[in-house]
C-alpha cells in the first residue's frame, strides 16, 4: 500500500475515533436542569480532573504504540471501540425493554 493512502487511513482512523458532536454541549448539559451543576464546579472540578486523567492516560498508549508499531494499535483500538460501542447498545436496549416493562399499566385479568 502507498505510504500516502496509508497516511491518510491513519489520518481518518485518528479523526473519525476522536469526533465528539456533543462536546460542544457538554457544559450547557452539566449546567442544566440534568445535572444541576454550577458553572464554577464545572470549569473548577470536571474539566481539570478530565483534562489531567487523559493527559496521564496519554503517555502509556503512545509508548505502547511507539513500541509495538502503529498497526497493531490501530487493530486494537477499533476492535475495542466496536466492543464497547456494541456492549453499550446491548446495554441501551436491555434498560429500555425493562424500563418499558416496569411502565406499563398491569392488565388486571
């Protein structure tokens, strides 16, 4: 494979895994109604600990990648972002079945 096409897989791979749309929303939902936050909790509490755990989480995976090559990350990193996206709608489905289960009106027979 062409080392351009090949730069340019990577290149997707790394943006399509890290597009976030809801990132821009993030503080007006932890500000709302939802959680209740205030806005000096958020920028004061969430953001740095959020900022500093990727951060620390950062320098293992780029080790771990600079030693194994960046193939076998890439594999790694898709089939464990397709694991935990299926495990998650697994998830998603098993709470809504229930919910609807414990919300409906019982059939008095």
């Amino acid at each position: 494979m062409d080392w351009k096409v090949l730069t340019f897989l990577v290149c997707l791979y790394g943006f399509l895994k890290e597009y976030r749309p809801s990132e821009a929303y993030l503080s007006d939902y932890l500000t709302g109604p939802w959680k209740n936050l205030t806005i000096k909790e958020v920028n004061d509490e969430i953001y740095p600990v959020w900022t500093y755990a990727y951060l620390v989480w950062l320098v293992p995976v780029f080790l771990l990648t600079d030693y194994l090559r960046y193939q076998p990350m890439l594999a790694l990193g898709g089939k464990l972002f397709f694991l935990f996206l299926t495990s998650n709608e697994i998830n998603e489905l098993i709470f809504s079945r229930l919910s609807l289960i414990l919300t409906l009106p019982k059939i008095e027979r």
